[in-house]
C-alpha cells in the first residue's frame, strides 16, 4: 500500500512544472489576500475624505402657523411657506486634521500591506531553502543506500565463505530496509511541501520552484545590504503620525463648530407687509463628557503608538545582533564540519570498508562507520539551510531587499 501512495506521488510530481524564482514572485502582484489589503487602502483613503467633510448644507421646506380647523392661507398674516437654508461650518479646522490623520491611517495600511508581501516573499525564499535541503538529503541517503547495497554484497560473499556470520547478513539488510524508509519519507516531505508553497501562493494547482533561478548571491552580502524597505517601522512611523494628527482634532474640538441658517417666509400680504427672511446662528454648548473622553481617547492612544515605535527602534538593533551572532556561530560549527569532521568521518568510513572486504574489521565497525558519516553529511546540510534561513531572516528585519529586481 505504502508502494501505490509513493508512486501516485512521483505521478502527481511528474506533472509540476518547477518555476522559476521570478515568476514565483511575480504571482504575489495577484495575490487574493494582496488585492484585499489594497482594496482596503483605497478605502480608507475615501474614508479619509469623509473625515475632512462639513456634510452637505441643509434644505427645509416648512408650513407654518395655518389655523388648525380650516387650514386656511388667507385668514391670518402669520401663515406662509417657509423656505430655510443651513450649514454646518467649522472654524476650528478640526475636520482637515481628521482628513490627514484618516490619510496616515490609509498610508500605515499600505505600509502594512508592503510588509505582507515581504512576509510571503521571505516565505518562498524559505520553501527554496526546504527544498535544496531535501533534496540534498535525498542524495545522500541515496548514496548511502548504493553503498550499503554494494557493502551487502560483499557480507554476502564473506559469509559465503565463513569469514562473517549469518547476523552481519541480517543487520546490513535492515540497515538497508532503513535507508530505503527514509528515502521515502524524504519523497514524501518534497511533496508536501510544494503543497505548502501552493497555500502561501493561494494557488489552486501544485507549485515547485527551480533552485537554479534562486539569487543566492544575494545572501552572501547580508551584512552590507541597505536597509530601505522596513515597511513595519514605516507603518508604526505612520500610525504615530495618525495618533498625534488625531490629537491635533481633539484639541480643535473645544471649539464647537457652528451651523449657520437663512430662512425666507412666503406670507400672503393680508398686512402690506410682504415676505419675511430670517437668519440663524445654532452652537452647541460642550458640557458633556462626549468630547473630553475623545480627547483623553485620542492621547492614550497615542501613548500607545509612541511606545509601539519606541519599542520597535529600540528591539530592532537588538534582534539583528543576535541573528548576526548566531550566523557567526552557525558559520564556524560548518567550516569546522567541512574541514575536519567530514574529512575524519569520511577515512574512518572508507579505512573500515576496506578492512571489512578483506576479512579484518567486522560488520559493526562498518555500520557504525557508515552511519557516522552519514549523520556528519546530514548535520551539514542542516547547517547549511539554517544558515541560509537566518540570513534571510536577518535580511527582512534589516528591511532589505530579497530579490535582485524590483521589489513588490
């Protein structure tokens, strides 16, 4: 059974075309999830003229003082048609505050959005590095099982003649039976995690990536790289700006705004006197507690937003130095494993096989030889992707790019 699911697998990825890196980024400029954040970035800028708006001027049309029982026009001076204009005006200039602080708003969601896209762009860079992990794995298990199978052969001629016991047959085809497990599974893993770039890239069909389209250049210059494109410092920069433009309008507010009126009364001139007009002037009087609580409001969250600021400035240098000191120590742990341990592991391994042909060392040493070697040929590539991944990691807080190109 565990047959028929590896070989409906290998069908699946026989049709995957692997694409490239580039045109796996240029997916993101369609992202669902990308195209509702804008969306709601130009909403948010249309909510932002609304903010800066007086509101429309008012029309009333009113009848006024008509006797009740008969309704009539004509039996006093009093009745007429009243027509009135109004509109609410403000002198505090409170409202284009609220405009530009609804502007920073917009501007802190786009920031955000531009950071979103860094995320899932870090996030394909990172399925790069699982991939080329795997698939350097892959070749070394398979490596090993080519040896081991070429070893079995050997154990089966030295027990043939009596130079090694029926056991030494018996653990060299488990360790065998092992290592075609494990070639397996590493099967399994490379195809489940090109479903996992396909739910990143909210793609309906399986993705792959070429790893040879990869700029991996682009990691080796980790420490030199600009830090122009830290769009969570700018949407905090933003919000900060929002906060206080908001506070700037709740200042303002003390000042109620006015609505001023004109109205003009048709009369039915039973006096000689003719029509009445009439203005108005209407002001609120602020003694609740409505605008002293926005105005507290608005200063507590901008409290809020200062020291979100402050403590993304302050962590920021921080979190850098510890990736930069963690890429240092996985860095010497890899050229130490590249110029000795590997070195060691792979003469113990190659001076046992020889011994164990000619009948000297027994079957135990080459196993444990052969698997030594293949745990240090591991741990490097291990070493190899998580050095990749902090570097990236490092990249993105440093607010640097990821691509050679354009960024999104």
């Amino acid at each position: 059974m565990k047959g028929i699911f590896l070989v409906t697998f290998l069908l699946i990825s026989s049709f995957t075309h692997a694409e490239s890196f580039e045109e796996l980024t240029q997916r993101l400029e369609s992202h669902e999830l990308l195209k509702s954040q804008l969306s709601k970035v130009e909403a948010m800028q249309e909510k932002a003229r609304q903010s800066g708006s007086w509101g429309d001027p008012m029309l009333s049309v009113s009848a006024v003082n008509f006797p009740v029982e008969s309704l009539s026009r004509n039996e006093s001076m009093m009745t007429g048609i009243q027509f009135g204009l109004s509109q609410k005006l403000s002198i505090s200039g409170k409202y284009g505050k609220l405009e530009e602080s609804a502007i920073q708003q917009a501007k802190t969601q786009k920031a955000q959005t531009m950071q979103l896209s860094r995320e899932f762009l870090k996030g394909i860079w990172e399925f790069g590095i699982q991939k080329e992990r795997l698939v350097n794995e892959y070749k070394v298990l398979k490596g090993n099982y080519d040896w081991i199978e070429n070893h079995l052969k050997i154990t089966k001629r030295l027990y043939s003649t009596g130079k090694v016991p029926q056991q030494a047959v018996l653990d060299i085809q488990i360790r065998k039976s092992e290592l075609k497990s494990q070639i397996d599974q590493n099967k399994y893993s490379q195809e489940s995690l090109k479903s996992q770039l396909s739910v990143l890239l909210s793609s309906e069909k399986t993705l792959d990536i070429d790893l040879g389209t990869i700029p991996w250049k682009l990691l080796n210059s980790w420490q030199k790289s600009k830090s122009d494109q830290d769009y969570h410092e700018l949407a905090l920069k933003h919000n900060l700006q929002a906060s206080d433009l908001k506070v700037d309008a709740q200042n303002r507010n003390y000042f109620p705004d006015i609505t001023l009126g004109v109205s003009y009364t048709e009369r039915n001139d039973i006096d000689g006197v003719g029509d009445f007009v009439g203005a108005s002037i209407t002001i609120p009087l602020p003694t609740s507690e409505m605008r002293y609580a926005a105005k507290k409001e608005a200063v507590f969250k901008k409290m809020e937003a200062q020291k979100q600021y402050r403590n993304y400035l302050n962590s920021r240098p921080n979190i850098l130095k510890k990736l930069t000191f963690e890429i240092m120590d996985v860095s010497n742990q890899l050229q130490v494993l590249q110029k000795e341990t590997l070195k060691y592991s792979k003469s113990s391994r190659d001076v046992t096989a020889k011994s164990y042909s000619r009948g000297g060392a027994d079957y135990v040493e080459l196993l444990r030889s052969e698997l030594q070697y293949q745990n240090q040929l591991i741990k490097e590539i291990n070493l190899i992707a998580n050095l990749k991944t902090k570097k990236i990691n490092y990249l993105f807080v440093n607010g640097s790019s990821l691509r050679t190109g354009r960024e999104l």
